[in-house]
C-alpha cells in the first residue's frame, strides 16, 4: 500500500536484502530515521523476488552473496520483469574485485557499496538515486501528457479544417453572386482558420508552460459567441444525428480566459461527447448564469450515460475511457483529462455527474458543469 507524508507526497520504498538480520535492522532504522523511507526487507533472494513483486519499490539494497540465489541473479531476474527495468539496485558486498563490481553493473545495477557500510556514503547513494528516479519519472510523467495534448490538439484540428472544405465547396457554387449565404460562408473560412492557428500555437504555448515559460494573454470573450462558433464547426454532426440543441446563453455573459483556442477546444470536446452519446432525435441543453465571479455553463443531454467504473475515472491521463456511441462514433478516450487540466489552467473546475441508462429513456443522461472565470462587460 502507498503511504504519503503530511504534504501528500509519496513516501518512497526501499527494499532491504540481505541474510544478516542485524545489518537488516541497522540500514533499515538509518534509512527511515534519515530518509522518511518505508521500509520492506527479506532474507534471502526468492523471498527478495516475491516481495518484490508484490509491492515494487523504489530502490533495492541488495547483498550479493545470498545461500539460495546470490544478488547477481536476483537483479538479472527483477530486470527481466516488465516494470523493473528503471528501479535502481544497489549491491552492498564485501566482493571487491574489479571482476566482481563489473558483474554488478552487468546485471543492471546502478551502483556498489563495499561493506562494512559506511552510513554517510550509504545515505548519499540512496538520496541520489531516489532523487534521480524521482526526477526521471516526473519528466516521463510530462512528456506522456505532452504527447497525450498533441494527439488531442492535432484531432481538434480537423473540426476546423472540415469546415474550411465544407463551407469553400459552398463558396465555389456561388462564386457569381454576392449573396448573404456566401458571406457567412465566407465568415465560417476566416474564424476557422483563425481557430486552426490558435491551435497549433497551443501546442507551443503547452510545450513553453513545460520549460516555465509564459505565453499567456488574458482577454474577455462572449460566451455566447464562443458556443456559437463550436456549434456551427459542428452543425454537420447534429444535423446528422437529428439532435435538437437547446441554447440558452445570455447575450451578455462574458468569460476571462487566455487561451482562447483551449476554449474553444473545451467546449469543441464537451458538446461532441454530448452528440456523440446521444440517440438519434433526442435533446442536448446548453445553458449558462454568472455566480459571482465565475461563470456556470451545463451540457445536457438524454444520451446512454456513463458507466460507475468509467465515470470514477474519467479524469484520469493514465486510463483509456474511450468507447463507441450511439451510432458506433469512435475517439481517444483522452479527451477528458486533457479538458480538466485546461479548465483548472484558467482556474476554473469542472463536474461531471451521469447514470448508465438503457435505450428509449428521456431522462437525463449526462450533465457536465463547466466553471470559467467571468469577464467584465
């Protein structure tokens, strides 16, 4: 079980083995006392693989000279398993042979202790390595979301594109008159453009937020406005489905954002989830009301709801919840993480509540509530 210390971070675990009980007891009070490590030891080496295991730590002691399995094999062992590849061992041993400590290396240990054990040195290991893996896991923490944003980014950009070619096969049917259908058309090609170059540039505005750099500009924007241009990016979708979209925006709700294409890719994803979870001819509402300083927006619709299990985990970057729609829709299944982490960027929230339902029930499927920043008028 994963224990944490009184600021919520991780306790880390070491892994002690050895068959001398004593030096098992001396390392272990030195590394809890010092470190604030937990601590979980065995005496030999298949009990050191079971625990192992069953409860992978963060770093392994590990002796080599053992009278089952000697420490050599145990590390090649523990390496072979998917998952041990990057858990530093360290070997603390009397061998020390130039042959020996090569052997250790070999194996895929990261580093050799000489015994006796000298504490200050054996406490200057362990804190480098679990610094080291500590930084090595939140790096690879960072790119997986990274690339998890550019996937997401790089789908949203064909809501746009899709658009531009639409409403520029309209445009050449009437290139010859200078009608109002051909200006809105036209209208449609300038903001989806405008929105296909924001996205792109919110993919380097995320990789700078990476390196600690800001690249942000606060403005107000109309709500009304923004629901407006999503809905028409995707009116082909709801046309198709017969969904009746019920829009109920005050004209003068104004919201305080940065990113406007990050917005615009918030509001793209929710009202997609909605339509593409809906039955055909059913009813998505999307209304909004200021509460002080913020601003409430609520999708709703009567579509088949989300499952317990998928709903407690919906937020989740490490878990796929990707399934079909109504009509067999696919998608990434990382659409929601990605839209919380925006949200909470422009400190803002979002909730989502919704009950599994069977086919033919007008009752309310999902509900999302969205909080932004309100704007000033």
């Amino acid at each position: 079980m994963v224990t944490t210390d009184k600021q919520g971070n991780r306790v880390p675990l070491v892994l002690i083995v050895d068959d001398n009980e004593e030096n098992i007891g001396l390392i272990g009070q030195l590394l809890s006392r010092e470190i604030g490590c937990d601590i979980a030891i065995a005496s030999n080496g298949a009990s050191a693989m079971k625990m192992a295991l069953k409860a992978i730590p963060d770093l392994i002691l590990l002796d080599v000279m053992m009278p089952d399995i000697n420490g050599y094999e145990v590390c090649k062992r523990l390496k072979e398993q998917p998952g041990f590849e990057r858990i530093p061992v360290i070997f603390l041993t009397a061998k020390v042979e130039e042959d020996d400590i090569a052997e250790g290396f070999y194996c895929g240990a990261v580093d050799y202790i000489t015994k006796p054990v000298k504490h200050a040195e054996l406490l200057a290991r362990v804190k480098t390595h679990l610094y080291l893996k500590t930084y090595e896991n939140t790096i690879r923490e960072q790119l997986s979301e990274l690339r998890q944003l550019n996937r997401v980014l790089c789908h949203d950009l064909l809501n746009p594109i899709n658009s531009i070619i639409g409403a520029f096969e309209l445009i050449k049917m009437n290139l010859e008159s200078d009608n109002e259908e051909t200006r809105i058309m036209s209208g449609i090609i300038d903001r989806s453009l405008d929105n296909t170059i924001s996205l792109i540039n919110s993919i380097r505005k995320a990789y700078s937020i990476g390196e600690g750099k800001s690249m942000l500009e606060i403005k107000n924007h109309s709500l009304s406005a923004l629901l407006q241009e999503s809905l028409t990016i995707l009116n082909d979708r709801i046309q198709e489905k017969e969904i009746a979209i019920q829009l109920r925006i005050p004209k003068t709700i104004r919201i305080r954002v940065d990113w406007l294409s990050c917005v615009n890719s918030v509001i793209n994803n929710l009202i997609t989830n909605a339509i593409k979870f809906s039955h055909r001819g059913s009813v998505i509402w999307i209304e909004a009301n200021d509460i002080g300083e913020t601003v409430i927006v609520r999708i709703k619709d009567q579509g088949i709801g989300i499952p317990p299990g998928i709903l407690a985990k919906l937020f989740d970057m490490t878990e796929q919840t990707n399934r079909a729609g109504t009509e067999g829709e696919s998608g990434t299944g990382y659409g929601m993480p990605l839209v919380k982490k925006y949200v909470e960027a422009y400190g803002g929230d979002i909730q989502v509540e919704s009950t599994e339902k069977g086919a033919g029930s007008d009752d309310l499927g999902t509900v999302v509530m969205l909080t932004l920043l309100k704007g000033t008028p």
